[in-house]
C-alpha cells in the first residue's frame, strides 16, 4: 500500500435519460405470483374475488377482480411494497379495463364506480389517498391508463392501495368484473413531458386541438439528446381576438401537480402571426391552485420574426409556490406594438424540469476505522456550539436508572479513533452525559433524547468530556449539576474536575468513568489512571435516582470555530452498573448503526442534521462525488487501458454532514492490484 498511487476521473455513461431518481415500483400480471402478493378485503365482509391466475383480455394477460354487485359492491386491493419516500415519486399508473357485460352503478347508468389509490404505511388508513373519480362504458371497456398523481403531504409509504366503490346506497345492476394490466408507482421523471397534445382530450376552455402542427420535443435537461416527435402528432391552436388587452380564457386540465417539484415548466409556441395588419401581440400563461385562484407565472411578446416557427419558452415553476395544480390558462397579451389585429398561436410539448449537473469525483481519501463517525456541523461562525451524537434507545430510558448511585460499579466509556490534533483543532470535545429524564423542564424528555444538547437543557446530570487542549495536548474533565436547568456543571450548582494527563499528543485511545461508591471512583486513559474524584454522598437526593434516564455520547465545537467540519470515530462504547439497567457494549459492527442497540441520532437545534455515520471496518479508500441523487455507480481499475471492475467493491454510501456530496466506500479487499489506482461514475 505505500507504492499504491490513487487517480481519480469521471466517466459518464447516460443512457438515453436524465432522470436521475429512484427506480419505479411495478407489478405486472402475467404470472401467478404477481397476483400473489395482492389481496381484497372489503368492509363487512363484502369481498371481491381475486382470479387466482392470469387471465386474457383484449389480447393482453391480466389480473381479474369479481364482484357479484350486491353482496360485494367495492374493490380494495392491497399489497406490500418497498418503503418509500414518496417525495420522490410523481405518480401511481393503473391499467384497466371493465368487461362490457359488467352491470353499472344503480342512479348513473354508465357509471362503473369510483377510483382511488392510497399510498400506506404498515396499513395505516387513508394514507396518502388520491382520488381519481368515475370511470364510464364504453371507454373503461378498453384498456385505459389512469394516473393518480402523487401530492403532499409526503410521507414514508410501505403499502398500495386500489379502491373501486359505487357512492353511497347505490348497487351495481349486475356483476362486475375488472381486468387490471399493470400498476406503477413512477419516480418523478426529470424531465415530465406533462403534455404532448397527441390529443385534445385535457383542452376544456378556448381553443382547439389541431393536428397538422407539432413541434418536436427537445429535452431540456440533455440538450445534446437528439429531437423526438411524439406520435400522434398534435398541438393546441389558441386565437387571440384582441392582441392589444388581456383577453381570451384558454384553459388545459391537467392530472393536479406539485409545482415546486420542477423548477422550470417550458413549452413550445408556434406563431401564426396576425389576421391581417402587422401588429403581433403576445401572450401570458397562469398556473391555478387548488382553490381554483391563479398565479401569474409569465409571459411573452411575439414578433415578426417568429411568425412560422417554434419558439421554446421557460418559465419558474416552484417559484409559485402551489403544490396542488389541476389547470394552466393561456391568454392573449399586449406586444410591443399595441396592436389590434387577431393573431392565433399553438402550443406544444408543456414540460417541467430540473437543471442537471452531471456529478463527478471531486475527493479521494485513504480509508477511515471502523465504526461510527460523527461530525460537526459547516456553519462554524453562527453555531460555535454545535454538537453532534447519539443517545440510548427510547425504549431502554423508560424505567430505567443508569446512574451510579447504589449501583456501583458502574463505568461509562468510549474508544476514539481518528480525531484531529490540538494543532488543528484546539478545544474539540468528545463526551459522555448521562441525563435525568424525570426533572427535565417541561417534563420534554423525548425531545431531550434526540437533542445533542440536552446536557444544558437538563436539570440533573454527570459528564465526562475529552477534549484537545488549546496550545497542545488534552484535557480531561468530570462534572456533574444538580437542580440546574439551563446552565453547565460548575461550583454554584455541582462541581467540575479537571486533568491535563503529561505527554498526551492525542484524544484517540479508550476513555472511561468509573464509579466505585456513592461518592467516588476515577478516570481512566490511554495512559491508564487520568485522576480520581470525591463528590458528597448525594444517594438521599433524587437527583441520581430517576425512574428515567438515558445515555449520550457525542462531539462538541466547544466554542471554537476552528472545528468546523471536524469529525471522530468512536470504535465502540460501553455503559454498565450493578443496578437493573441495559447494559451497552457497541463496537459498531453494523451493518448500520442500530444493527446491535437502538441508538437514537441525537442533532443539534441549528443546522440540524443527522451526522453520525456508521462506517463499515476495512475500507481502503472513501471516494467522494458531489451530487446525492440516486443512480451512480464507482468502477475502479487499476490500468486505463484494461478493464473496468463495475462498483469497485462498494456496498456501502452516504450523505456527508454538507447534504450536498456522497461519499463511497471501498473496501481494500477490492483496490485494484498493482501500485496505481483510477475510479469513475457511471450513471446506471
């Protein structure tokens, strides 16, 4: 490994898409196990029946779902899925079809029911539902895609849901039975070509489709990708009477959308020109809410050099601040000219988009210990006191007493790795507090639990601080408060212990606090003993004596700027007593940071983040990008000339403190051979 010179490039392989977001959840019907994992229950007892194999319908093999139309008038398919974050995810497609022997709904005679889709966790009800409405004879006798588009709130989802119900009182005429094809859960496709006018079906007010003029489409986000003429070919011709005012209402209905999902919606405008004279007008585009009040978002003026061609427009999305958009209005505008002669235009290819930057290696760094690393927070001039850690699991602080007192022996410890140097980083601390959850303020121990602070916000604790002296060396400090909300240890309220151990160079090494009796015990170091204590006997008080109780561990700036961004691993940590409470004795072997303990991320107040990393043992090289979207790869090689190893070993990624770079593990098991090294991206 000392001969062993890194390189780093970026290669990029994008393959046709830049939508860089998570994979699509999707079942399709055409084996029996797909069916499987789908099951109907419907309230009291009115349940639909589920073909247990594929059936074929209109050519096309799918999933088959009876109802008798009396005893069993809804369907409600459920099954499990993949937890997601629906905040990267735009939609949910179901393709359907109803047998045209089905009967329909009693009181609106073409009526097949209702359509909603929800989106659970572990089954919860509604979930995030979305409404889809009735769906008629003769066109849900074909197959029919419809689109439930996903909105906030968003939330984790580990559950679909799919309802078809007659409203309330009604009964079908006669059996029913649906065929389903597919249903996809779809990321959020960047760019979203929301409407190529290949027909004229979302065109409710003004204007009309026209299918003798269409623009080819242009992704916005890959401007090297060649055009795509969308078939059918079609675009939406809109007159203008009175180019000289504010006139005419052209309205487009659209599946509602999260506008400030998109930064950009663009569209394509072909240009007329105006019905005689020589004056050109313009035109101004509204986004509308869900309450149905509209948002100017832009507008255009036309000019002579236009007329005959497409012009492609781009105007702020998110900036209108609407997260539930069901229409877009076109009308005409003033030019420049302040004429009065009609004009007409068509528009085309309405898209929303992201700008993209490709991402590419910008760090390269020799792999780090194993364990669980935590850094400080960016922002060193307005949070000098940041703190970053973790505290005991919830579930182990209620009911349980994890101080000393008539439960000697008890020690509390930790094992550094990679700490900075009182050079770089003067006044950096690592610590142990143990809380009384019961004489907290406000009685907020939960909150407490993952707020890395909580020593200050506590009445009652003990302490134990490490920390990188200011002109070199390290200091050591046990502390503890009694009654004292709001402040730190000191003589008024508890008292404080200080040790500079001789020849200390570095904070890396164990630590540990041991209590022996109620009133004393000692500090212990790489070194071996750091110092002992005495405290009055305080066993009388409850101060020590919770119902409950937790244990952090952390990383502190300590007031000092110069430890923006610095970080240490603690290869394990420890907490025992004599008394009935958990035992802890983490080495942070993972895979992740609860694999072993339920250990809450505890974060700071300001900049708040999560910033304790479990960091996999063996790494050999951390390699960093600078992008944290999904759908990049690292592949190594150790010849530029020969072969690529696809992933470089990696199987383990995460967001560094910034949120802004993603940082990869390579195991040294897997560098590649010889003494160079090179790694790519490739966009999978």
């Amino acid at each position: 490994m000392q001969r062993w010179i890194p390189s780093l490039i970026t290669a990029v392989a994008l393959a046709g898409s830049a939508s860089l977001c998570q994979a699509q959840l999707s079942w399709t019907f055409n084996n029996s196990g797909t069916i499987a994992e789908w099951t109907t229950a419907e309230p009291g007892g009115m349940t639909a029946t589920i073909a247990p194999d594929p059936v074929v319908y209109d050519g096309t093999s799918c999933m088959q779902v009876s109802m008798d139309g009396v005893t069993s008038t809804e369907i409600d398919l459920k099954a499990a899925m993949s937890s997601i974050n629906e905040a990267g995810y735009i939609s949910v497609t179901v393709v359907m079809a109803v047998d045209p022997n089905s009967g329909t709904e009693n009181g609106a005679t073409t009526s097949y029911g209702n359509l909603q889709v929800a989106l659970q966790e572990n089954g919860a009800w509604p979930g995030n539902a979305i409404w889809g409405g009735s769906h008629f004879t003769p066109q849900a006798n074909s197959w029919v895609t419809y689109t439930f588009v996903i909105g906030p709130p968003y939330q984790t989802a580990n559950g679909i849901f799919l309802q078809n119900q007659v409203d309330g009182g009604h009964v079908y005429s006669g059996p029913v039975t649906n065929y389903i094809a597919s249903i996809t859960v779809n990321p959020i496709p960047n760019p979203w070509l929301m409407e190529d006018f290949s027909n004229g079906s979302l065109i409710t007010g003004g204007g009309s489709w026209d299918s003798t003029q269409d623009a080819p489409f242009y992704n916005p986000v890959i401007p090297t990708a060649p055009a795509v003429n969308e078939t059918p070919p079609g675009s939406w011709e809109i007159p203008i009477s009175n180019p000289n005012g504010y006139s005419g209402w052209n309205q487009l209905n659209v599946p509602s959308f999260d506008a400030t999902r998109y930064q950009w919606i663009g569209f394509d405008i072909y240009f007329d020109g105006p019905t005689g004279g020589t004056e050109d007008g313009g035109f101004q585009f509204f986004l509308f809410t869900s309450s149905w009040s509209s948002q100017w978002v832009g507008s255009g003026a036309f000019n002579s050099s236009m007329i005959g061609k497409w012009t492609h427009f781009n105007f702020p999305c998110a900036a209108s601040g609407i997260t539930g958009c069901p229409s877009m209005v076109f009308q005409g505008a003033p030019g420049t000219d302040g004429g009065n002669n009609a004009i007409t235009f068509h528009v085309d290819n309405i898209v929303l988009w992201n700008p993209v930057t490709i991402p590419s290696i910008t760090g390269l760094t020799p792999g780090t210990p194993g364990g669980l690393q935590m850094t400080l927070d960016a922002d060193g001039t307005a949070n000098p006191n940041d703190q970053e850690g973790i505290c005991s699991p919830s579930a182990d602080n209620t009911g349980n007493n994890f101080f000393w007192i008539n439960q000697f022996p008890a020690t509390y410890s930790f094992f550094l790795t990679n700490c900075p140097a009182p050079a770089v980083a003067p006044s950096f601390d690592a610590h142990i507090y143990v809380c009384n959850g019961d004489t907290i303020p406000g009685n907020d121990f939960g909150y407490n639990q993952t707020y890395s602070g909580l020593n200050w916000n506590v009445a009652d604790d003990i302490e134990l601080h490490v920390q990188n002296g200011n002109a070199g060396g390290v200091s050591v400090q046990f502390s503890w408060k009694t009654n004292a909300p709001s402040a730190n240890p000191s003589s008024a309220n508890g008292a404080v212990n200080t040790w500079n151990p001789a020849g200390m160079t570095s904070m890396n090494g164990p630590w540990s606090l041991t209590f022996t009796s109620n009133t004393g015990g000692y500090v212990t170091g790489p070194n071996g003993l750091v110092g002992n204590f005495t405290m009055p006997d305080l066993s009388a008080l409850p101060n020590f004596t919770p119902a409950d109780s937790c244990v952090a561990y952390g990383i502190f700036k300590n007031g000092n700027t110069n430890n923006n961004l610095m970080s240490a691993t603690f290869a394990s940590v420890g907490e025992s007593t004599s008394g009935t409470a958990p035992v802890y004795s983490e080495s942070f072997s993972g895979p992740g940071l609860t694999a072993n303990y339920a250990w809450q991320v505890a974060e700071y107040y300001l900049d708040a983040a999560n910033r304790a990393v479990w960091v996999p043992a063996g790494t050999g090289y951390w390699v960093k990008w600078n992008a944290t979207v999904a759908g990049w790869a690292v592949n190594s090689t150790g010849d530029l000339l020969g072969t690529w190893l696809p992933g470089a070993g990696v199987t383990y990624t995460y967001v560094d403190a910034t949120g802004t770079n993603t940082v990869a593990a390579v195991p040294a098991a897997s560098l590649p051979a010889g003494n160079a090294g090179f790694f790519q991206l490739e966009h999978q």
